[in-house]
C-alpha cells in the first residue's frame, strides 16, 4: 500500500476551504467577526461555541451593523 499524499487528499481539502467561505458569510451576516469560523477547527471548542453562538444574543438582533455592511 502506497502512502503519501493524492487526488482524494487534494479534493478533500478543495472541499473543505470551499465550505468555509458560507460559514464565514452566514456569521458575518449575523454580526459576528468572520474569523470566529476557525473555532469550528477545534475539537470541543466546536461544541461550545455552536451552542454559544445559538443560545446568545446576535450584534445584528441588538442594532449592531453586520461586519460586511448588509443592510435592511
């Protein structure tokens, strides 16, 4: 058996970087600085910050601007 790095690798990684860019616009959108994604990298701080993000009051909810400047 062959180890070292190929295609499969590649395609994962493509994917992976390609799955942040949503995560970081839905965050943004929310109020939040995008660069809060990367804990999504760490195992339980994951956990922890979903259910902080989900059970917290958002910036945009208490007036705040999004980061990105959407607007209603």
């Amino acid at each position: 058996m062959e180890s070292g790095f190929s295609i499969w690798h590649l395609l994962i990684i493509l994917f992976s970087l390609a799955m942040l860019y949503p995560y970081v616009r839905i965050v943004q959108k929310a109020g939040y600085s995008g660069w809060w994604v990367l804990t999504g990298l760490v195992p339980v701080l994951n956990f922890i910050m979903l259910w902080v993000f989900a059970l917290s009051t958002w910036p945009v909810e208490r007036g705040g601007r999004p980061d990105d400047g959407f607007v209603d």
